[in-house]
C-alpha cells in the first residue's frame, strides 16, 4: 500500500518525480512506523430487530511487534431443528504483513462481509473494517529541496473487489438488501493536531424491485469506471443475482506538507453487506477470495448452488476483468510538486533515497501510505483472486 523500491524483476516500480531546475530524480519519503487495525462484526436482526452481535478486533503492534497476520472472524450461523444450515452471516478482515512480501502489492489488506438467510424473520448486518496509520516525513534528501519547503504530494489509492445482491429462484425484490464499500484517507499533523481529509469515496449497490440493483457513488469514484453485472437467471437454484466489479482502479488524492515535517496518514477501507430474512443475500469481497463468498452461498442454499453462483462470478470477471484505469498510473502522474517558497538543495548536494531499515521493500492501498506518491497509499487486493 506504500511504497515499492523499484526493482527489476517484474514487481511495479514506484516513482516520485520531482522537477527541478529541468532535473528529476526518483524520490522516497521515511516512514518512520505504522500501526493497524481490523475488526469484524456481525448482528443478528429477528423481525426487524437487532438482536445479538458478534464482534472481534485486532491491532498491531499489541504488546508485540510479530503479530502479524491481523485476522478478526466473527459471525453466526443458524440450523433448523434437523440440522439443516438455514442463515449465515459472516464478516472477516485481514491485514497482512506489507513489508517485503514478493510481486506487484504487498495485499496486506483482505475484506469480507456477507450474508444469507433462508429463515422467515432473521437477517444480518455484517461489517468488515480495516484502518492503517502511517507516519511519515519527505526529508531534504529525499526531495531535493531544503527544510520547510512546502510541496504537494500527488499519490493513488489502488482497491479492487465485487458487491453483489442475490435473492433464491422465484423472489425479485431485492428492496432492503444493500452492499457498500468505504475508504478515506485522512492527513494529519502531530505538532498541531490538525486533521483533514484528503480522500474519500464510497460506493452502494442497493436492491429495488423487479430484480433492480441501483449502483451510486460518492466522492471520488465514478459509477462509469464500475461495471455492473446482471446475471439474474445464470445460476440454478438463484433467481436475482446482481453483481458490481470494482476493477484494478487508481483514485487519485493530494495533500500539502513541508519538507522534513513528520505527518501521518490513516487510511481506512470498510465493507457492509446488509440482507433480508426469507430467501435473500448480500455480499463484498475486497483483496479476498471470492470462494469465501461462494461458500457461504453454499452453505445455506447447497453445495450446489455455492458451485454454480462460484462458477457464474468467475466467467463474468474473466470477461469483465480489464482495468477501466490502468493499475499504476504513468510516472509522469506520480509527483511532489514543489510549491511557491520552496528551494532547491545547494548545489553538489544529491537528492539521496532514504528508507526506514525494515520499511522499505514493497511496503509502499490499494493501505498506507500514499505517502509517497509513490505506489500509493492502499493497495487493496490487487491480486486478482477471483
């Protein structure tokens, strides 16, 4: 989610332009620590009212500084009187280690929340919640340019993930069933306690009658670089199932610092899925394997169904899989951009790259740390895993 040193074996190299005097240099900010974040919750709801919740929370570092994976599950499944799994809902979030992992994204974050119910009076509410902190500082060796001078940092916030709605054979109102994704990035400044939101974006996909799924967006995600999927009547067994891909998108954000002040940068990414008692479902997955979606299907409507919906998502993402905004946008589009006041480094002074010992690495979404322009902040499950 941060930063990536470049490298040259295939992983996605990560530039910090910085223009001077008709000169560029590659550059890097220090992150000096990060800490996270995950929880998980799910209530039940028994005719309309909220009854029991199951919550479970995670944070790094808690005590100790090696426990990493973050992994908070929480959940309730529901049988019948002869066994027969009858509601499920589930949330699960993860948050993997970021530093030095192999290929393109560190993946640290992993987002489920789901839910199924063929019972005529229960229904969940399910969340998955993610949030990473990092703090930060652009040093005079690492930008070329002299203490306090101000920039602006241009970076890109990577996410990736599915929403969809289904309902069983026969029900097409999807009214009440909804999934929704949310992030932010905020910037905050330690010395004065000044906190500003730099990024947000949110997107809904909610049920409405006659087997419609209404699509909005907030913020700064377009409902155009999303591609909805109807593939009501694809799976036996399922009657609605309507689906939204989020494809490999870069969410462009900037913020405004000075050369060798120590910011942080929190980055939070959540998903809801929220359904219907009587024979209706509602599901996210960001950064994790749509089997897990898939099996909770399976697990309430049959192993059957969970193949054939698991099967359907997959030829629908294989074909509807290409990025709308290329995974990493062009070097010329990731920049510090030296604003009026700022000076250059006396002359003979190289701009140095300067990394955290232990921090560097493909540490650079779609989780934190924008900071740097450079792969930018949040890489949210840019290995495609469907």
């Amino acid at each position: 989610m941060l930063t990536q040193r470049p490298t040259r074996n295939g992983r996605r190299m990560c530039w910090l332009l910085v223009g001077l005097a008709g000169w560029c240099v590659p550059a890097f900010g220090d992150v000096q620590e990060f800490t996270a974040t995950v929880k998980s919750e799910v209530t039940e709801i028994h005719g309309g009212q909220p009854g029991d919740s199951d919550v479970a929370t995670e944070t790094f570092p808690a005590g100790s500084t090696s426990n990493l994976p973050l992994i908070a599950e929480a959940g309730f499944v529901h049988e019948d009187s002869a066994g027969t799994v009858i509601a499920s809902g589930q949330a699960a979030t993860v948050f993997s280690d970021p530093r030095n992992r192999p290929g393109a994204s560190p993946e640290e974050f992993g987002l489920t929340a789901a839910a199924f119910s063929m019972d005529a009076s229960l229904s969940h509410e399910t969340l998955s919640h993610a949030t990473e902190t990092r703090t930060i500082v652009f040093t005079p060796l690492n930008v070329g340019l002299t203490p306090d001078s101000p920039i602006e940092a241009r970076s890109w916030f990577f996410v990736d993930g599915l929403l969809v709605l289904w309902a069983n054979e026969g029900f097409e109102d999807l009214s009440g069933v909804t999934s929704r994704v949310r992030l932010t990035v905020k910037l905050e400044r330690p010395e004065t306690g000044e906190t500003t939101t730099v990024l947000e974006a949110s997107i809904d996909l909610t049920g409405g009658e006659n087997a419609a799924a209404i699509l909005t967006t907030q913020g700064a995600v377009q409902s155009e670089k999303l591609v909805p999927l109807d593939l009501s009547g694809f799976v036996s067994g399922l009657g609605t199932l309507q689906a939204v891909l989020i494809p490999n998108i870069a969410i462009p954000y900037q913020y405004q610092v000075n050369v060798g002040e120590v910011f942080k940068l929190s980055a939070t990414i959540e998903s809801t899925a929220v359904n219907q008692p009587g024979g209706y479902g509602a599901g996210v997955t960001l950064g994790a394997p749509i089997e897990t979606l898939a099996g909770l299907v399976g697990q309430v409507a049959g192993e059957d169904i969970g193949d054939g919906f698991l099967a359907v998502l997959q030829g629908a993402l294989l074909l509807a899989a290409t990025p709308v905004i290329p995974l990493l946008p062009p070097i010329e589009d990731i920049e510090i951009v030296p604003l009026p006041g700022a000076e250059e480094l006396p002359a003979g002074v190289l701009a140095l790259d300067a990394f955290l010992p232990g921090l560097c690495g493909t540490l650079g979404v779609e989780a934190i740390a924008g900071a740097l322009l450079v792969t930018g902040l949040m890489c949210v499950g840019t290995r495609r895993r469907f």
